[in-house]
C-alpha cells in the first residue's frame, strides 16, 4: 500500500514541478534523486536514508515558494513515516 502511495506522490510532485517555472538547477537535482531513491525503495524494498532526507530537504524549499509541492513532499514524508523509513 505506501509503495502505491509513493508512486502516486511522485506522479503528483514532477506534475507540479513541470509547472515551475523558477526552480534552480540544485532544487531539480535534489528532486531527480529523491525520486531515484524512491524507485529503489518501491523496486528493491530497501529503504535509502538520503531519500527521507531528500524530501525534507525539498519540502523546506518550497515552503514559501510551491505549496503545492511542499503539501505533496510532507504526505511523501508521512508515508515514509509509516513504513518505518
């Protein structure tokens, strides 16, 4: 069910992160891992550490800037929380 859960959050972040319009290199590189961390935790069932940490990370940059990304990175985060990650 969280695998589920994630893929449906990553779908909505890189649909929000499409529409951005002002988001540097580092905020785009940051995201790029976050999800490759998470297709290892959905593929492989291991948990990467960076990847909770890369989504705090991202949630803190688009506090004021993306609420609508910051909202899908704090439910990405509660997921993870739930799966024990």
């Amino acid at each position: 069910m969280g695998q589920d859960k994630i893929k449906f959050l990553l779908k909505e972040l890189n649909q929000e992160l499409a529409l951005a319009d002002n988001l540097d290199e580092d905020t785009l590189e940051l995201a790029r891992q976050l999800e490759r961390d998470m297709e290892q935790l959905i593929e492989r069932s291991e948990p990467v550490a960076a990847g909770l940490e890369n989504a705090i990370a991202l949630e803190a940059r688009f506090t004021a800037t993306h609420p609508v990304a910051e909202r899908i990175l704090r439910e990405l985060i509660a997921v993870l929380g739930r799966m024990g990650i």
